[in-house]
C-alpha cells in the first residue's frame, strides 16, 4: 500500500499518550497508531451516514406515502 506524508498538528497530551501506547508496543509506530485510527474513524462515519439519512425523514410522512401507495394498489382492476 502507498502512503502520502502529511503534516499534523497535535495537543502535547495526545501524543504523550501515543507516545505511550508505541513504547507499551500497542503499535509499531506512531503513523501506525494514526492511520488505524482514521481508518477507524472514516469507517464508523461511513456506517453512520444510513443512520443520519434516516434521522431526517418524517415518519409520519412516510405512513402518509406509504398509505397512498397501499390505497393505490387496491384501486387496480384484476386481469
């Protein structure tokens, strides 16, 4: 896999704690550590993104759609 380098800046506290996890040997390395957890990161808003889009829609208009379209089926003629 090819990477990019780029540069990041981050709280003092944050990577004493990297810093930490690398020499418990948690990760090989602190790019290591950083690229799993925005992977992490990038997953979990990709499953979450399902989740907003439905947080958006009205149930109730929905059942009102969904009502019509029932309504509608029962109006067809049989063959």
């Amino acid at each position: 896999m090819s990477s990019a380098k780029i540069a990041i800046s981050l709280d003092p506290k944050d990577l004493r704690q990297i810093d930490r996890l690398v020499r418990a040997g948690r990760f090989p390395s602190r790019s290591r550590l950083l690229q799993d957890a925005l992977h992490e990161k990038l997953q979990r808003l990709d499953r979450s993104r399902l989740a907003e889009e439905c947080a958006k829609l009205s149930p109730a208009e929905e059942r009102s759609l969904a009502n019509e379209e029932f309504r509608a089926e029962a109006k067809w003629s049989e063959y």
